[in-house]
C-alpha cells in the first residue's frame, strides 16, 4: 500500500428502491431495476396534467425515492416549521451524514483529530416548487431565511459540519453530474494534506416534482423507452433519478493503527475539465476523459492491467458511451495491449441518474463488489452499440453476476464521473487489506449497550441491533461490543445486555429477562462515581480470576503487583491466588495469614481500580477501610505503588505478630524520623510490647513520637 492510500471506512446511501447500503448490493447483485412505468391514476397523483399526458412523447416511467417525506426532525433539534421548510435533499443527507458516522465507528465527540464535509446536491427544486409557490410562508418566514435554513446548496457541507459538530474544511461541491466523485477527491486530498483526520464525502439528488415520467426530445439526454440501456444499440438515453450517498474516508495507516473496518481503499484519484476541446459546452471529450484517467492511474501507482473493473458514467446516449470507451481505452494502452480483460458496468441502467450523487453512488457500487468479490450486472445490454469498438478494445460488459477472480494479484477498479461543462473524475480502487487477527482473551461474557433520545428509537435500535447479528452470525460478539461502547453517542434512554454468544443476545434483545437485560434513562447530571476499598477479611482464593485470565487491563497491574512484592513476602502472591486446583486448600490457609492477606487485597484492588479507570470509570473521591485506606491513598498520590506494596508487606507481617501475642520487633534508622505503621501499631499494641532496635538517637526520637500518639 503507498502511504498516499485512502481507507473508506465508512458508507451509507439511500437508493431507489433500497433505505441503506445493505438492500442496495441485494438489489444490485439480484439485477433488480428501480425504474419503474407510472399508470395514468398515479401520474394525475403527482401532478401531471391530462394534456401532457396525452402527448405521444410522454414516457410514462421514472424512479421514487421512498420516504423523502419523512425526517426526525427532533432528534436533531428541528423545529416542526424548520423541518418543512428544509429541503428534503438536506434532511436525507444529514441522516446519511450520521449513518456514515455510526457505520465507520466514529462518534464525533469521541474521535481525536477534525472531520471535514465535502458533498453537494442537485437544484434545490423543492424550494421552486413547494416553498416559492406559497406567498404566506415566504412573507412569514423571508426569502432569505428559506434559503439558509436548508435549501441553498451553499449550506449542504456547513449544515452537517454544524449539525454533527465536525471542525474541519466543510466545503459545498458543485460540478454537476461528477459532484460527489470530486468531491471525493478533494477530501483525498484535504486528508493527505493533513487539513483534517476524517472526512465524509459524497452527494444528494432529490426531484421535485417527484414520481412523474417526462417528455422525451430527440437528441438529448432522456432516454425514449424509460430505460438506461448503457452500451447497448438500442439505448437511447437515461432517466433521471434520486438518491444520496456518503462514504467516510481515513488515511490509511490510521484506520490500521485504530483496526477500523476497511472496506476498500483508494490509491489514487484525479479530476480535469475538458476545456474548448468538444464540439459544444454540454459534450464530453475524448481527450479530457482519457487524460484523467491516466492521471488516476499514475497517482495510484498501478497498470491498467491490473484494473479488472470499471464503473463507468454509462449514460446510455448513443455518442456519451462511445466516447466513454474511447477515452478508457486511450488511458489504458499507455499500458497495456490487452483485450476483452476488464469487465464494465453502468449503476444508471439500475436506478437511473442520480445527477450530483451518481459519481458516489457508482463508487459505493464497485466497493460493495471488491468486498463480496462479486460484479453485479449491467442491465439492457444486448448488442453493442455500433460506434463502440469492443473487440479490440479492453473491454466487455459485464451482464451477469460473476465471481470477482483476484487473476493479477489483488482486486482492483475505477470508478469515472463525467459532469456537464467538463469537470472529469476518477478514483482507483483496490480491495481491503487483509485484517490481522489478534488472539484476545475469550470472555465468558459481553457488555452490550445500547442507548436513544425516545424510549421507542430505544426498541428499534434494539430490533436492528438483533437483526444485524442474526443476520451476521460470523461477526465476533467483541467487535460489536467495541462499536458500541466506542463508536456510539450516549444518549438518555439506555438499555445494557449481557451475553455470552451472538445468539443469546439475539434472544435477549426480542425476549429480555430481567437478570441479563437492563433498562433505564441516565441522569441529567451523572453524579461522580465514588471507589471503596475493603479491609480484610473479603480475601479468597481465585478471587478475580476471571478477570485475570480474560482482562489484560486488570493482569497487568496484578502481575507488577506480584513481582514487586517477591522480595517482601518470599514468594509470588499469585502462587496463592491462582493456585492449581489440587493446592487450593494449602494456598486457602496460606493466604488467610495476616501477611499474605494484606499485600494480596491491596494488589487486587490496586489492580481493579486500574481496571475500572482503564474503561473510563475514574472515581470522583475513594474511601477505605483498613488495607483499602492504603490503595486509597496511593490511588491518590500520597505515596508511589512500590512503596504502597512494600507497606502492605510490613503491616501485614507487624499485624500477624501482633495478633498472635508475640513481640513487635521494630526497627528504626538515623535518618528515619518515624515509621507510620509501625507508630500506629505500637501505640495500639502498647509500648510495653515493642522491641526497638536501631542507635540511640534514632530510638530516642521513636520514642518521642510514640509518646505523642
């Protein structure tokens, strides 16, 4: 991988005919067409009138978007006014916006470095259309306000970036049909450049007026059949469509460092403008295309031999498609001769155009092939267009769903967007790296958490949570736990499930029981948590063994524990705390004698305190009693860990000899003022009990101090 790699570690998109990635690649993989033919009834629904639909032009298909009207306004903080007035285009891309987010494992809150926007959307016809008509809503509410609160598309970026309060570059894109592939280029290139550490990028179109067919016009872009027939001698056009798309990008040594999920990676990406070299403003350049392309390729370091696939613009016009070819095939001979080789597609010939988010959407397309290693179909294709010189070219159109065989190596793609007035993108793509796997500790149970602003977003973040492990049994339960707790914003309404295997989650989250399955709301204002230490008398044997065994966070203090106080008690503490099942008895009587007892609990809580604040739990004030007043105060400060062991080491000893009646032998140096558990101790015990050794200045100070306790 070169160090200029990009990692999209996050996705989302809503399609015709699919709310989310995952019903996209089934539709895709399935060959399922979005465009759809309209009856009459449905077009007089929409708005269309009789005498339009009487003419013989009239194409009666298109593409429905479901739901646009549909928006939680209050889980953003939108007013019910607000929430109208906003285009549909914004709504849908701040939901995708923090989808992408959640897919990617990222809270905003929680991610150390800035997160840039860079996305645009199609003419915001809504507000021409829905709003502008309405002269009281405009007098009410001004133009101006109408504009800014969410129909502008100078406020597409800005609006996500406050809305979700990501602080990096937040920048409105807009080239036409290549919209969302620039602007996944120029957050690339914002990441390389160090101007932010995550970005999201992608686009939106939504049409209005929605769900109606079109008339058709000899010579333009729409197709006279209601269909995208992308290479075909037939086509004649596309259909215009709507949707959004976002994808969530990373430098790739970081999402390595942090083992984000990598669903493909892009090694490099271009963009140009055609210029004055076409016929006409609005027609597409051999010489543009073919430039990017290669300029794509350089970037990336790769042949265009090792290219397998190639999401193309494919629009399906009997002069686009054939220039398309032309140009791919151009950037490719610089290095390769091969023939019939890379497989082509067109995403239109599914869902129609989606405009401003096309080049995304083909570019969520292909990554969703490279990670089940599968190409869809391109539908319609029969027989070549004439002017496409296939046979010598190194190119087919791929008709069928075929296993994506990694021939060269690895599995790699492009992706090309094509905009009105000569703005040309493409990515190169390879698939994800293989993911390292660490052997971890088997927990005998999981943590799930699970959290809403409503009560019932709570049950239904709980049903998609059932039904994305039911519907992925081979996902580790550790790595959902993890997304959870990490890459999730905590909300009021909360609900914890413990678990033990992907399936007994599943149950629990459709039937809880209330001894594994726990719900509630947090507090407004969380009070601090508070750690109590015990005294003894709470030891036993294997007493946090589990955690020992399954927690490295919780074994690698003990184990320093342990070490530290080899010299002190002549052995190694865990000896007695873990011991084989057959010594549990003799390591049982052992431990219980004063002097292993109060080094033992002090390691143990030490360790669990170390625990508790490794997961984020740190303690707001701790209290102790006996041995616990130790771990208390050297969790505080007062004094380092090793001098902490060494004295839980020595009042256990002191503790033993006086409990069993015996002398107290204590011994005192010249530059030592005073012992404190040993002062302590002897002015319970009594000094008429106390054996002090040492010179006689150093006694007669003891001595001193013991009269004051």
């Amino acid at each position: 991988m070169k160090s200029t790699s990009i990692a999209i570690v996050g996705m989302s998109g809503r399609f015709p005919g699919a709310r989310n990635v995952a019903e996209f690649w089934q539709n895709l993989k399935n060959g399922v067409e979005a465009i759809r033919p309209f009856s009459d009834a449905e077009l007089l629904a929409a708005g269309v009138s009789a005498d339009e639909l009487a003419q013989p032009e009239y194409v009666k298909s298109g593409v429905v978007l479901e739901d646009l009207d549909k928006f939680d306004a209050a889980f953003f903080g939108f007013s019910p006014k607000d929430a109208s007035i906003m285009d549909p285009q914004h709504r849908i891309f701040l939901e995708c916006a923090w989808e992408a987010l959640e897919d990617a494992g990222h809270a905003p809150e929680n991610f150390e470095g800035s997160i840039g926007v860079y996305a645009g959307s199609g003419m915001n016809s809504y507000m021409i259309h829905n709003l502008l008509t309405n002269p009281r809503l405009v007098a009410s509410a001004g133009l101006f306000l109408i504009r800014q609160t969410g129909n502008d598309k100078d406020v597409l970026a800005t609006r996500v970036s406050y809305e979700l309060n990501l602080h990096g570059p937040s920048i409105s894109v807009q080239t036409a049909c290549s919209t969302s592939l620039v602007a996944v280029h120029l957050a690339c290139q914002s990441l390389l450049n160090q101007e932010c550490d995550m970005a999201l990028a992608g686009g939106v179109t939504i049409e209005f007026p929605h769900g109606r067919g079109y008339l058709y016009r000899e010579g333009e872009i729409l197709s006279r059949d209601g269909h995208c027939r992308a290479f075909d001698a037939d086509s004649s056009g596309t259909v215009f469509s709507s949707g959004a798309g976002i994808v969530v990008l990373r430098r790739l040594e970081d999402a390595l460092a942090d083992r984000d999920t990598i669903h493909a990676v892009i090694l490099g990406s271009a963009i140009n403008n055609d210029g004055a070299r076409k016929v006409g403003y609005l027609a597409p350049s051999v010489d543009g295309q073919s430039e990017v392309i290669a300029e794509a390729l350089g970037v990336a370091g790769v042949a265009a031999s090792d290219i397998s696939y190639v999401e193309t613009h494919g629009t399906g016009t009997k002069v686009g498609d054939p220039i398309e070819v032309k140009a791919l095939t151009r950037a490719f001979r610089e290095s390769t001769q091969g023939k019939g080789y890379c497989a082509i597609g067109s995403l239109k010939t599914n869902i129609g155009h989606l405009d401003a988010a096309a080049g995304v959407a083909g570019l969520i397309k292909t990554v969703l092939a490279l990670r089940h290693r599968q190409i869809p179909p391109s539908l319609h294709f029969r027989k070549a267009n004439p002017l496409i010189d296939f046979e010598t070219s190194p190119f087919y159109v791929n008709t069928g769903l075929t296993e994506w065989k990694a021939e060269r190596g690895l599995r790699r793609a492009g992706v090309t967007a094509l905009g009105i007035g000569g703005t040309n993108a493409h990515v190169v793509l390879e698939e994800a790296p293989p993911v390292e796997t660490h052997a971890a500790a088997k927990k005998p149970y999981q943590l799930l958490v699970l959290s809403a602003k409503t009560a019932s977003a709570l049950e239904h973040a709980s049903q998609n949570l059932s039904a994305h492990l039911q519907n992925h049994p081979e996902l580790p339960l550790q790595d959902a736990v993890c997304t959870l707790q990490l890459g999730r914003k905590a909300f009021v309404h909360r609900r914890t499930v413990v678990a033990s295997t992907n399936e007994e989650a599943v149950k629990l989250l459709a039937k809880p029981e209330p001894s594994r399955v726990f719900s509630g709301q947090a507090a407004a204002s969380a009070p601090g948590v508070v750690f109590m230490f015990s005294g003894q008398g709470s030891q036993y044997v294997n007493m946090g063994r589990e955690l020992y065994e399954t927690e490295a966070r919780f074994r690698a203090p003990l184990d320093h524990c342990a070490e530290c106080l080899i010299p002190d008690l002549g052995l190694d503490l865990r000896t007695l705390l873990y011991p084989p099942e057959q010594d549990s008895a003799a390591a049982a009587q052992k431990l219980s004698h004063t002097a292993f007892t109060q080094p033992a609990l002090f390691s143990i809580e030490y360790a669990l305190a170390q625990w508790w604040m490794a997961h984020g739990i740190a303690p707001s004030a701790m209290i102790g009693h006996s041995i616990g007043e130790y771990v208390a105060a050297c969790l505080a400060g007062v004094f380092s860990l090793e001098d902490g062991l060494h004295l839980s080491a020595i009042r256990g000893r002191l503790m033993g000899e006086m409990s069993s009646g015996s002398m107290l032998s204590v011994a005192v140096a010249a530059d030592t003022l005073s012992l404190p558990t040993e002062l302590a101790l002897a002015a319970i015990n009594g000094p008429e009990q106390c054996v002090v050794s040492g010179p006689t200045d150093a006694i007669q100070k003891f001595a001193g101090e013991l009269e004051k306790r």
